[in-house]
C-alpha cells in the first residue's frame, strides 16, 4: 500500500512539470525519422532526472536503463515520438509552431508520459527488484515503422526476450479511464495501389474507348467481395479506398484511374490469402471489361496481439491503482501500430488511456486538425505506467 501511494504522490507533485514538457513537444512536432530535436530534447530530460544509460536507437531514438536493486527481472517500456503531416487548427496557446505537422495523435502525451513515468521509477529504484528499460521510438506512423529498425539494433537484440508495455491514448475515452484488451487488439495493415488502364477518348464516343472510370467503379464494388463473400464471418476485416484519381474532363476519357486504400484484418493467415484473392479479382474484373490493372502492395503492420497472462496482470493492477470503475474492457480496434511488431515476438500489453472531456470540447478525433487531450490524463499515464512495471518487477 505505501509503494501504490508513493507512486500516486510523485505522481501528482511531477504532473504540472510534465504538462509543460507535452506543450513543449506539441509545439515542436517532427515527422517520422525527422526527430532531431525531439531526441535531443527528450535525452537531456532523462539526464536531468539522473538517468546515465542511455543510447541511441534506430537514428532519431533512445533506449534508456534504470536499474532496480539486485537482479530480478527486465521489462521495456515504450512511447512514439513522431508526429503527423497535419495543419493544426486549435485555439490552445501551444499550438505548433512547425506548419503542417502535428502531434495529432497524442504521441505527445506519450512521451510526457514515460518521462513522468521515469522520473517515478527513478525514485523509487530502490523499492523494486530488476531493470526498466524506457523506449523513446521514432517513426511509428510510416513504413516500415520504427519498431522494425529498433528490433535490428544490438542494444535492443541484447535485451532478448521481454514483457513490452506501451499506452495509447484515446478521445472517446473519458479522461482517468483506461482500457484492455486481452488477445488480438489492433489490425493488421496493408497499403493498396491500383492503376487501372484503358483507353481514353472523347466523351461524345465511348464506343471508341476502354473506360478506365467505369473499370475503376467496377473494382471498387467488386472488391468488397473480399470482406463480405470471401471472408469469415468470425475475422474482422476492413477494405477501404479512399483516393481516387481519373484526370480525365467533363468531355474527356482518360486513359488511367489510380486508385488507393488500406485492407486491415486481425488473422495474418487470411491477412495474406485475402491480398492473393484481391489481386486476382481485380485483375479479372479489368480484363472482363477490356482494360488491365495492376495492383501493388506495400505490406505494413501486423496484428497486434496482447498477452493473456500479462494483460490480465495488469488490468488487475490497473483496478487497484485506479478503482474498478475506471477500468474497462476494450473492444477490438482496427487502427494499426507498430508496437505489434514487439508482440509477435515479446510477451506485451498496449492498453488505452483516457483522454476525452466532452464537457470541456476535448472531443476530436485522432488524426484531425482539432485533436488535444484533457492533459490530466499524463498524471494518471505516468502514474499508472510506474505501478505496473513496479508490480510486475516486484512480483516474482
């Protein structure tokens, strides 16, 4: 009990300082693999707390180490760094100052959050047993991912095989609250590029052509033949297109249409026999109607799956930290990470942090213009980060 409150104290006395380096890095947002300063800023951070052991990960990364009394166990802890090529549109006093790039998906909080997180455990590094190593992660939010970079570092390989613990925050959850799921949680994904030919020619004589717009407008029906003909009922899949370019006129067909979308699924068998049936569907519907398409496939994240015995673990230490009512069971959800990457391979849990006020407007989207976070939030996320990796150390 003292341990919980302790963690509970610093959690609320570091707050206030941790909110402002969110503001700070909200206003200071980098892209993907373009985190420089954000590195830099995040490492004189971890010095400033007293942490030493600290290296460099997959270009713009870090890897940091605190080390407990003994022996005993490992655990990594893990925040993204990167941010999103968005126009921010909030009427808050720390908008970004880099145009058009944004913490549009509160990796922000993230990282504000395993600092808090640090400077707690760091603290407390003689009331547990075993190592913490913390993760700052670039380029979560393009391919390949940063995870697939960090997994080929040796200072990562040495580590071997680890429980992972990572948060991701959440508008439609109320602030205080967080969410796990046991199993498979988040989807696979799978960028998809089709460029349909035909022939172009006047409006006026379509007898003349191949239409590559009606070709186009026949694959895109057909292919959700894929989700709601070829699938099982019981795997959740998602085929979604939401580019389409036919640089024709009111008066002119053209001679291509390129479409793009995403096919996400939770099962990585079906996953790969899905993308061979697409392929081979729209192929045919083309070659049916005259023309050709050619479908390129950039392969992305896959599943993410959460451990049973970790996960459970830990909504059961979340519920003491936070009480029952702030602890809910989550749905599956369709969006992609690359922390999936780390559970494939390593025993995890990436659970869901509140950070939704409806009564204050904190309620846009992730990956709009007007998203924020009830900053409140990064005390329960430092906080509750600690406890866990305290009670999984600490429980041998």
């Amino acid at each position: 009990m003292y341990l919980k409150e302790r963690i509970k104290q610093l959690a609320k006395e570091n707050a206030p300082g941790y909110i402002k380096i969110r503001r700070h890095l909200h206003q200071n947002p980098e892209l993907s693999f373009q985190e420089h300063r954000t590195c830099a800023f995040v490492k004189e951070e971890l010095q400033k707390i007293g942490i030493i052991e600290i290296i460099s990960v997959a270009g713009t990364g870090l890897l940091a180490t605190i080390r407990g009394k003994g022996g005993g166990k490992n655990i990594l802890l893990r925040a993204d760094m990167d941010a999103l090529p968005i126009f921010e549109k909030n009427n808050i006093g720390f908008v970004s100052k880099n145009k058009g790039v944004m913490h549009a998906c509160g990796h922000d909080a993230h990282m504000a959050s395993l600092l808090l997180c640090a400077k707690i455990l760091y603290s407390l590094k003689n009331e547990f047993i075993g190592t913490l190593q913390l993760l700052f992660q670039p380029g979560e939010e393009s391919m390949p991912g940063g995870a697939t970079l960090v997994q080929k570092e040796k200072g990562y390989q040495d580590l071997g095989i680890l429980p992972h613990l990572g948060q991701h925050v959440r508008p439609d959850l109320p602030v205080g609250k967080v969410g796990f799921c046991v199993g498979k949680f988040m989807a696979s994904m799978d960028e998809l590029f089709l460029k349909v030919t035909g022939k172009g020619g006047h409006a006026a004589t379509p007898e003349n052509t191949v239409d590559p717009v009606l070709i186009a407008s026949h694959i895109i029906v057909a292919a959700q033949q894929l989700v709601s003909r070829m699938s099982s009922p019981k795997i959740p899949s998602v085929l979604s297109f939401g580019k389409v370019i036919a640089n024709g006129a009111i008066n002119i067909i053209p001679d291509n249409v390129s479409i793009e979308g995403t096919f996400r699924t939770l099962d990585e068998t079906w996953r790969q026999q899905a993308l061979k049936k697409l392929e081979k569907l729209v192929t045919s519907v083309a070659e049916g109607m005259g023309g050709k398409c050619e479908l390129t496939i950039n392969h992305g994240y896959p599943c993410l799956l959460n451990d049973k015995g970790l996960t459970y673990v830990s909504k059961e230490n979340a519920i003491s930290y936070l009480g029952e009512e702030n602890v809910i069971d989550s749905d599956i959800w369709m969006a992609s990470e690359d922390f999936a990457y780390y559970s494939q391979n390593n025993p995890s849990c990436f659970y869901l942090l509140g950070v939704g006020n409806e009564i204050e407007g904190i309620d846009s989207g992730l990956h709009t213009p007007t998203f924020n976070i009830d900053e409140t939030a990064i005390e329960t996320g430092g906080g509750l980060m600690a406890w866990l990796a305290i009670q999984y150390l600490n429980n041998q």
